[in-house]
C-alpha cells in the first residue's frame, strides 16, 4: 500500500473512531481536524513491522508551538493491511483516545480521576483497559483490583519531562513462559518502568492475552493547552487519602470497549 493510500485509510478510521465519542474530524491535508483546536496527526511507523502499526499524535491546541501533541502506537489485526490499519485505529481510540476525550470532558464517563499521592504535583486520568485473547477474564479481574500507576510511580517519575501533560502507555501479557511488558511515557519505550511491570504479579495462562491501557498524567495548578476548564471534581473511591481508581468502574468501561469491539 503506498503512504498516501495508508494515510487516507488511517484518517478515515479516526474519523469513524472519533464518530462514535460525538466528536465530527475531517480530513485536512496531513492532519485530521477536530473540535476546536484539536487534530490528530499521522506519521509513518518505522520499522519492518510498520504495515500494520499506525503512529498517532492528539494535538491539543493546533498552531500552537508549545502545545502538547500526545503521541502513541498501536498495531491491529486482519486479512488485509487496510484492516489492519482499520483495527489499529479501533485500539487506538479504545483506550487512549478515550482517555483524551476524558481530559477534555471532565465527566467521569470515559475514564477515572485521581491523584497519585507516589507522584505529587500529578493528576491522573486513565482510560479503559483493552484486554483481548484466550482466558481475558482472568487478566481483567486482576486489573479491575489493582492499581498500577503507584506501582509505577519511582520508575515513571524522572521520565515526565511534558511540563503539562505526559501519556503513558502499558501493554503486557502473553502467556507463562513468554509473556511481555512494556511501559511507554510520550511514546518512549521506558527500560525501568517496564521491568517494573514484569515484576507484577499480573496471571499469565498457558494460552496468550494481553492487556493495553492508557494514562493520561498532567500538571496540577494548570490546564493542558486547549483542554477546556473542569468544574467537577476528580472521581475517588472514599476513604482513600490519595485517591484509588474505582475497580468497577474500570471493568465496567473494559466490558463496554470489548463489546463495542465485537
């Protein structure tokens, strides 16, 4: 497939994909055009595995120089290399644009709030977890009750170097014997957060699953360039000092993502 015909396939996909959370995207030259400041850009994936891998940049405020653009990978399966790129795009807006969609709205429907007391000055938002393969109930419990980001924090910590926002992807998974973890922060494989992940003691079965999420983390005293202003307060679960994602709520997201997939 040449690049002008893998970019046309990929931006009609965000443009379908960002149909489904009531935002209209259309086309314009390189970028795909959002409400607002918004856009999506596209680069080529690098690599020889870039047929089915699509590299997409969420630009908050466009024009902007010191804007954050919130880059991210995601690769998809298929017969065709345009239903790759297609699926691609799906696991893409599944979790971490969702995840955006939820800075912007503030309302609690896409994502969870709260701030990590491990890494002070930090507000979190996380998305809903993509969790796929055989056996994927087990992997999705076990992320419903545990919360990673503390886990994480000493590792992620000293690679925030967005002053507004930083995104944080995690895909692990596989299965006993030959299972994979890796921790991405603004796009950037992180060697020690990914250990730090490996080390947990997420199932792993004797046939392959894998999970991906996205974390949005952004600088408390101060609003992301282009994100609109949040009256309501980041969701808790009570009686926690440092604010716990709510399990349910999560999970919940999780089975509605894998159903929308279906």
């Amino acid at each position: 497939m040449r690049p002008q015909e893998r970019l046309d396939v990929i931006q009609r996909s965000v443009i379908r994909e960002m149909a489904r959370f009531g935002q209209e995207f259309t086309a314009d030259g390189s970028v795909v055009r959002g409400p607002g400041t918004t856009a999506v850009a596209v680069r080529e994936h690098p690599g020889q595995e870039g047929a089915g891998h699509v590299d997409l940049g969420f630009v908050l405020h466009l024009g902007r120089a010191d804007a954050p653009v919130v880059w991210d990978c995601a690769a998809g399966l298929g017969q065709t290399e345009e239903e790759k790129l297609a699926n691609a795009v799906k696991m893409w807006a599944t979790t971490t644009a969702a995840t955006l969609v939820e800075l912007q709205e503030g309302r609690g429907e896409r994502g969870d709030h709260y701030r990590p007391g491990e890494l002070p000055g930090w507000h979190a938002v996380q998305g809903p977890a993509a969790v796929f393969g055989f056996g994927n109930e087990l992997l999705a419990h076990w992320l419903a009750e545990h919360q990673l980001l503390p886990v994480l924090a000493a590792a992620l910590l000293p690679e925030l170097t967005g002053p507004q926002v930083n995104g944080v992807k995690l895909f692990l998974g596989g299965k006993a014997g030959d299972d994979v973890a890796e921790v991405r922060v603004n796009g950037e494989v992180s060697g020690p957060a990914s250990a730090a992940l490996r080390a947990l003691d997420w199932p792993r079965g004797e046939r392959l699953c894998w999970a991906r999420l996205f974390i949005l983390l952004t600088a408390e005293g101060g609003q992301p360039a282009g994100a609109p202003g949040r009256s309501a307060a980041p969701a808790v679960a009570a009686g926690t000092g440092t604010g716990r994602v709510r399990p349910g709520g999560l999970f919940g997201r999780w089975r509605q993502a894998r159903r929308a997939g279906q």
